[in-house]
C-alpha cells in the first residue's frame, strides 16, 4: 500500500483526497500557489509545498515543479484530482518516469480518450454507439461550415480537447455559426492549449447520462451504475444525482456493459466515466443513447455514486495504483437508495452568474443535515485565479423525492456572505416543477432559467425580524398610548432601499447594521442613515468590470446607439468568457476597453447614456 501521497490538486477535492488518505493512515503532501497559502487543502495535508504564483498556468499546471515536490518530499505517489494535470498523459508518464507511482490510468488510455474525435473512432470500432458528426483534421472555418451544413442545425461545436463546459457552443443557423466557432476556438486554446473542434448533431430533447467504470492491473472491470447530470446551464452542470431518473433495469444493463466495453477497449485502470447523450423525446430507451466522451479520472459528482453504492471511489483509486485488485465483483456492487449534488458557486446568478470574490466572512452549511465536500472554510479568500465552485452539498434519501427535499433544505439552511453563491438558484432548479417530476432534459434552465436567477428578496416577516432586533432592547417590545402600533421605516438592504413595517414606539435608532439569512441567500441590512456610503445609484450606465480579467474583444465604439441586452465586450476570467451588455437603450458615451488589457474589479470599461428624446 502506498505509504506517502502528493495531491496535485486544490480546494475541495484535495481536501476530499486527504480525508481518505488519512483514514487509511497514508501521509500527504499538499502543494500551493500563492494565492493559496493559507488554504484549507494547505492546513489539513500533512506537508505543503510552495510551487509558484498564483496563475494556474505558473503553478498548478506545471508538472515538473509538482514532481519536483514529491521528490523532496519523499512522496512515492502523485494523485492529480480533477481538473488541472488530472487527464494529461505527458504529465502521467513523467511522473512514471521519475519513479512515482500515478494514481490514476494508464498514460496511453488517457491520450486515446483525450481528443474527442479519436475517442469516438476507437468507441465506434468497439461498437459502442456514437452521436453523428464530423470528427476530422480539416479545421477551415469555411470547410467546418459546410460540415455543419450537411449535419443540419442546430448543432454542437466542441473542443477536442475540452471538458467542463469550455470550448462549447450550440449553434443554431448558418449565420451564427462563424462567431461561434471563432469564440469556441479563443476558449479552447486559452483552457486547453488546443483550439481544435469536432461538430456533432445537437440532440433537441437531450439527456446527460453517464457510468462510473473501475479497472484494476489484472484486467477487471467493473461499473458502479449511472448518474444523471442533465440539468446544466451553459453544458456546466448544476445538479447531479443517481440513479438516473426514468431508467429502468433493462436500459440500465445495456448501457452500463456498453461502458464496460469502453472501458476495455483501452485497457482502462483506476476511477474513469463514460459519458452518453439520449435522446429523450421518447423516454430512456438504448437505442437512442450515444457515446459523447470519457473523462480518465474522477469526476466532480463522484460523492452520489458513493452514496448509492457505499463505496469510497478514492480508496479504490489508492489500492488499485498500489497493484490491489478491485474490492468488489461487479454482483457484489448494488444500488442503495437515491443520491443528489449541487454545486455551490461563489457567482451572483442575477447578473448573469458572474464570480463573486472576496473574503467569506460568514461561510455556514449544515453539515448535521448531509454530506459536504469543501475547500474553504470561514474567513477564506475566494479569488479570481481558479473555478468558483465552493462547496458540493450532497443528500441522501430512501428515494428521490426524500432526497431532493434533504438537499433543499440543506441549501435552505445556509448561510454565506459576503460573497454571493447561487444556493437560491439551486433551490429554485430543484423546486422546478419538471425537476420534481424527473422529466428534465439539458435545456431546462436555458428555457426557464429567467424564473430561477430573479434577485432573491427576504420576506417581509425577514425583514422586519431583522430590523426589529437592531432596535435598542428597551423599544423592541414597548408601546405607548397614541403612539402607532405599526408604521413603516426605511433601511438599506444591500444598497437599496426597503421600507420595512415596525411595531412599537415611533422613534429608534438602530444598530449599525445586521445580517439577513433566509432561503440560502443573506443581505446586509442598515439604517437608512447610513445610505452615503451604499455606493452610486444603479441605472447609471457605468459599466464595471465585475472581477479582474483579460478584455478578449470589444464590440463597439463610442458613439454607437446600443438596445438593451446588447454585447458591448467580452471579459476572460476565472477560466470562462463573460459577456457586459448594455443595460437599456442608449449611446456609447465612455469606452475605456481594448482588447488585450488586463482590468481590475469594477474598473469603469464602459458609459451608456440613456435616449433622450
């Protein structure tokens, strides 16, 4: 058993892989950058190593300093997590050939399965159903135009190297098509080194359905059921859970020996997933589901596989790189119940889900209620530099609607500020009448996401609770002859005003300011005394730079009349394209944006004026 681990990793799931290694009594080595030098991951392994700034690109993604760590620190294993160096076969084989041990497959089934077009060349030969498309070298925009011609629209322009919801786009008429590809291309080879694209028919009522695989050294294979991911926003995924709703036993066989197959077709070793695509117009049926990729490592949503299986899939991924046989026969493995995840993000869904940074002053989930896998804790810095993803808050029921109402209220009772999450987001998804009924598909939120992202608001009843105890105690409760019972008095809910019904005396002064958790979301409440410091007045038309980042395209100039909703520029941060748009009718006053310079957080980049008639 290998005695000494490195993660070569951050946040949540290296937090994730030391509690594992440490029940199993294996001494880790953590490494950071600078932006994550007093990062829980940091605090919890055992050793840590310093590997460079805190751009992933001079840090986390360089494999020669991470093996250079394991090496002084006397680590004989490097476990790369997700994400990062986790699917690369030249960083796999270097670690073999400084005499490491690689938890994770074999460097070769990495680089067959790496580049989606190949992968779905060698699944076809092994007769594994695939998704129509063009998968060849030919890379002409005008060339990849006629191919998506002949698919016929709409269809699905991906990343051969991509993963994560980067490097994709859905087009749906030949006129989108070239600022697709272009925009596709940019975010490819900024995220993957590898702006090369396949095009695949996009399937109109498509479900995401995938299977966990386990291989071992003396050539089993095992699968440990399917997860649904279907509901996604942007092809990232928001909700996962297992078992998939719908499947039924026979389906379920047929797909789970078809990622077996897989699996075998590139003598797969260690935790890896098949990923599939159904149609699911007529419900789950195999003949209507195919092949989209497999990612060789372990995926984000692996706690809901666990859940249902009772397997711990990172102690398997440890005894497996250390030459074990698989724990279980596949008759030995059975599903238990029903499994959710929902990704905790630090972004603000109301402004179109961009990140949210900042320290975390309040950082609450109920643990007691489920399962939570994090790597932040209290006071931590959410920065600009990584994925925003926070936390996975994870239930478990007897069945599924047991657990989605575990994981409501999980999401429910937490509390973060002030960096803004999408718990309300979350819940509103899983209170969705086609999420409760188990009828979802991949384009739900994109047809009614409008209803799950509004601003939350705290209930009036919140709202005067709050208020009510930022009285003096010696008015909270008193009342006077003649005085009103009830009147109305104004406050500051995160700069704007509210005016909130209060029972008692007419006059107070209230406390400084007070925090409002209710629904997953909090606000910071204050007197209406303090309203110079809220900052200016919203509608202004400036436009800020929501985050630190790189301006990647610029769309007007100044002069130009502008409708609201308009694309004004594009910003790169946090691995992603975000797009500023204009927020009513107007002309560009103010353009301080070129294409090329790096901003800062609410850096003005833009100034609409309104239309005067």
């Amino acid at each position: 058993m290998i005695q000494s681990l490195l993660i070569a990793n951050r946040g949540e799931i290296a937090c994730r892989i030391i509690r594992t290694a440490r029940d199993m009594g294996i001494r880790t080595v953590a490494v950071y950058s600078d932006a994550d030098a007093k990062a829980l991951h940091v605090r919890e392994a055992d050793e840590a190593v310093h590997i460079g700034p805190s751009p992933a690109r001079e840090s986390y993604l360089v494999g020669e300093k991470i093996i250079a760590a394991a090496k002084a620190t006397g680590a004989e294993a490097i476990h790369p997590g997700y994400g990062f160096l986790s699917e690369n076969a030249g960083f796999a084989q270097a670690v073999a050939d400084a005499g490491l041990i690689w938890v994770g497959p074999k460097p070769s089934s990495i680089k067959a399965m790496g580049l989606k077009d190949a992968a779905k060349k060698l699944m076809a030969d092994a007769g594994v159903p695939v998704t129509p498309g063009y998968m060849g070298e030919n890379q002409d925009p005008a060339f990849l135009a006629e191919q998506a011609a002949q698919i016929g629209y709409p269809v699905l322009i991906k990343a051969v190297a991509g993963g994560g919801g980067k490097g994709m786009r859905k087009v749906d008429s030949a006129a989108d098509f070239a600022d697709a590809l272009a925009s596709c291309q940019r975010e490819a080879a900024a995220s993957f080194g590898n702006d090369h694209v396949l095009i695949e028919k996009y399937i109109l009522t498509p479900r995401h359905i995938e299977v966990q695989v386990f291989g071992d050294t003396h050539g089993n294979v095992v699968h440990l059921f399917e997860r649904d991911c279907s509901l996604q926003r942007r092809h990232q995924k928001v909700i996962e859970e297992a078992p998939a709703p719908g499947m039924d036993e026979a389906t379920r066989a047929e797909l789970c020996a078809a990622a077996v197959r897989a699996a075998k077709a590139v003598d797969y070793v260690g935790a890896g997933t098949i990923e599939f695509i159904a149609d699911a117009s007529e419900g789950l049926r195999a003949d209507r589901i195919w092949f989209m990729e497999m990612n060789t490592r372990l995926q984000v949503e692996h706690p809901v596989t666990e859940e249902i299986t009772g397997v711990d899939l990172v102690e398997w991924q440890l005894r497996i790189a250390s030459g074990e046989a698989l724990p279980l026969t596949q008759d030995q493995l059975a599903i238990n119940g029903w499994a959710m995840e929902a990704r905790l993000y630090a972004e603000d869904p109301a402004r179109g889900f961009l990140p949210s940074i900042g320290t975390l002053e309040l950082f609450q989930l109920p643990e007691q209620l489920g399962r939570i896998d994090t790597g932040v804790c209290e006071g931590a810095e959410v920065s600009p530099f990584y994925d925003p993803m926070i936390a996975k808050v994870i239930a478990w029921g007897e069945d599924r609607d047991e657990a989605r109402a575990m994981l409501t209220d999980m999401l429910d009772d937490s509390a973060i500020w002030p960096v803004k999450t999408n718990s309300a987001f979350l819940i509103a998804a899983l209170n969705h009448p086609d999420f409760v009924a188990g009828s979802l598909d991949t384009g739900l939120i994109g047809r009614d996401g409008d209803s799950m992202t509004a601003e939350p608001m705290p209930s009036e009843q919140a709202l005067t609770n709050a208020a009510m105890a930022m009285l003096p105690r010696s008015l909270q409760s008193g009342f006077r002859l003649n005085a009103p019972a009830v009147r109305s008095a104004p406050f500051l809910l995160d700069g704007r005003r509210v005016d909130v019904r209060l029972h008692g005396p007419g006059a107070a002064e209230p406390a400084p300011a007070m925090l409002v958790a209710e629904s997953g979301a909090v606000w910071q409440l204050m007197p209406w005394r303090a309203q110079g410091s809220a900052g200016g007045a919203a509608g202004d038309g400036a436009i800020l730079s929501p985050m630190p980042g790189k301006i990647i395209a610029v769309d007007v100039s100044v002069g130009d009349m502008v409708s609201k909703g308009q694309k004004l520029l594009t910003l790169e941060a946090m691995k992603m394209e975000h797009s500023l748009t204009a927020p009513f009718d107007g002309v560009v006053a103010e353009l301080n944006a070129s294409a090329g310079a790096q901003v800062q957080v609410e850096a003005l980049l833009a100034r609409i004026d309104a239309e005067t008639e």
